[in-house]
C-alpha cells in the first residue's frame, strides 16, 4: 500500500527533526525514514551521553537531551516515523511528485523529498567471516529485537567496545524467564573500552560467573546440520579455540554509508550532495538537502548551521509547491502558527 505525505524527510537526526518542524510551521505533514531502529541520528549515537556546548539558548545538554526535546518541539505536528528502514529508491512521478521506497517495502508518496542523511545512514559494522552471512537474522544478528528467543540459549557477543560490554550485562541481567543460559562475551584480548561503571559490573559478573570472556581473534565458524555450531578463534598463543553458541550478537559498532543516494542521479562533489545555499534545492527540483550531507560555499558541518539550513528549505520547498511567494509569519504574533503549535495567545 502507497501512503501518502506531503513531504518525506530520510533521516532523524537532530536536524531532520527539526526539519520536521519547520515543515509543520508551512502545514505541511512529514514522513521520516531513518535506518536506525530509533530517532537521534549521529548525535543520538555517538554523543548520547556527551555534552553538546554550542545550542543555542541552552548552555549544556546531552545528545540524548537533545533529541527529546526536538522530539516534543515536534509533537502538533504529529510526523509518522518509519524506523529500522534505509530508502532505496526515489522516483520522480509523471504527474508530479516523488515516490520514495525502502528496502523493507514501505512506499511513500511524497510532494517533495528532504535528504537529511548526514554522513549516511548509520549501518552495523559486519564481522566478515567465510559462510557467516547465510545464518543472518537468524543465528547472527547485529540488532537485537525484543521478542529474540534468549532463555536456554548460549549467547556470545562479539566486540571490545562500549556497545558490546552493554550488550553482554544486558543478557546477564535480563529476568530469568529471558536470561541466555550462558552468555559469552568474546574479544581479540582482554581490554575492553567502556566508561568504568560498566567495566566494574562486567568484573563483578565474570567473577560471579555470570558472564564468560573467551579471547582470540575470530577466524571461522563451525556449521553442524545446517545451524551455526560454535566461532573458531585463535588465541594469543596461537592456540585453535572452538566457542560453540546458539546465537552470535556482534557489537561492532556503527558506520555511516551513503548508500542508495548516490544513485538517485543528483549532482554530487566529493559524496556531498550539491545545493543552492539560497533554497538548498537539490539538482533535482523538489528534492531538498540539508545537513551532514552537502555542500555549498561556506558550509560548516554544525548542528545550528543545520537548524538554518532545514529552515530556509521549508520556506523553499513550501513556496515551491505554493507557486508563490508567502508571508513571513512568527510563531509569538501568529494565530495562524499558534493554531498549528496547540498554543494560544500569552495570557488567553
């Protein structure tokens, strides 16, 4: 089934949000895509817990922080979100329009597309071993849902790194009814890079037993009956070690891909999509970019130069689709704008 909207933006990051916003100020709906499995983006992912400085109006916050508050600024507007979801395609439509679809099957026909992707959709890094890839979404996942079958099952999770540390004492942790029956957090040497709460509580659960550390360095799989059996791996010493598992989670991290964009035939310099700084029209017309991902004389890869981009595009796109140019109308003064936010007059 098409759903219909009057504008899609592909990404949820900070300023995809707040694109969001602008467009609701215009009337205009949004749908927004976002490869991730919630919104926030970049900043949701590597700044979650770091202080962001340069805000305006707010002195100190978190990437988190940030994203929570572009959520509820967004809320009248009440955008659909289409998560865990990469666009594939975007097709210019014979009477007008584009029609935008997913790799997952979602079609969305849109009036005009914004492109804020940033540096590319944020994908999991992949652990490259002969004949893995066969046992994806079933015995290997590299995102785990919620209803996953763990209890009874002997879990490793693959990886040094914060993501993999958490992933491990999440399994440890997980109520009973949930919990894996061994859970193995499997990495090249002992060293683990996380904050020190959460090295101090794999310390106390390894002492515990609750959680296994098998070093080496990953070099094959062992298939049994056409199911994944166990990871070979080579320690230290140059000793063969077979890890036998149900299910592999590998916390790898994340790595931005441009992806399907780059064969959508817009005008593109150095993987950064070209624009009018004047509209940030793309070389295809309705089809806006802001953000991360493009280029122009002067451009500064900051949020706030972002939250001015997504605004002028609004206008852009709003008076495109219009055929006219429209008034200049602000939120404090306008009944119309109020009207859209759910608010009233100070004082009424």
């Amino acid at each position: 089934m098409i759903q219909e909207a009057d504008a899609v933006v592909i990404g949820a990051g900070p300023v995809g949000l707040f694109q969001v916003f602008q467009l609701g100020l215009h009337g205009l709906r949004a749908h927004v895509v976002d490869a991730l499995p919630h919104p926030g983006g970049q900043c949701a992912e590597l700044y979650g817990d770091k202080p962001i400085y340069d805000i305006p109006a707010i002195q100190v916050c978190t990437g988190n922080e940030l994203v929570q508050q572009l959520l509820a600024q967004i809320e009248p507007f009440a955008p659909t979100l289409h998560l865990n979801q990469q666009v594939s395609t975007v097709q210019a439509q014979p009477g007008g329009g584009f029609l935008v679809g997913t790799a997952q099957g979602t079609q969305l026909l849109a009036r005009t597309v914004f492109i804020a992707a940033g540096v590319g959709a944020f994908m999991p890094r992949a652990l490259k071993l002969p004949g893995l890839d066969a046992y994806e979404g079933s015995q290997l996942r590299y995102r785990l849902d919620e209803d996953t079958h763990l209890a009874g099952q002997r879990v490793v999770v693959h990886g040094g790194d914060e993501p993999a540390v958490q992933q491990a004492i999440a399994c440890a942790t997980a109520p009973e009814a949930r919990r894996p029956a061994r859970t193995t957090l499997q990495h090249r040497r002992d060293v683990f890079d996380a904050p020190p709460a959460l090295l101090e509580q794999l310390q106390t659960l390894r002492t515990a037993g609750r959680i296994d550390v098998a070093i080496g360095v990953a070099s094959g799989i062992v298939e049994e009956q056409g199911r994944l059996a166990a990871l070979e791996l080579t320690t230290p010493d140059g000793t063969p070690l077979r890890l036998p598992l149900d299910l592999l989670l590998v916390r790898l991290g994340l790595v931005p891909r441009l992806g399907p964009i780059t064969e959508w035939g817009l005008q593109l310099e150095r993987k950064q999509l070209v624009v009018d700084p004047a509209t940030f029209a793309t070389s295809t017309p309705g089809i806006h970019a802001v953000g991360d991902a493009i280029t122009y004389p002067g451009k500064r890869k900051l949020i706030l130069s972002g939250f001015h981009e997504a605004t002028l595009s609004a206008f852009a796109a709003a008076e495109w689709l219009a055929g006219h140019k429209l008034p200049l109308e602000y939120t404090t003064s306008s009944e119309r704008l109020q009207g859209l936010l759910g608010v009233g007059k100070p004082g009424n």
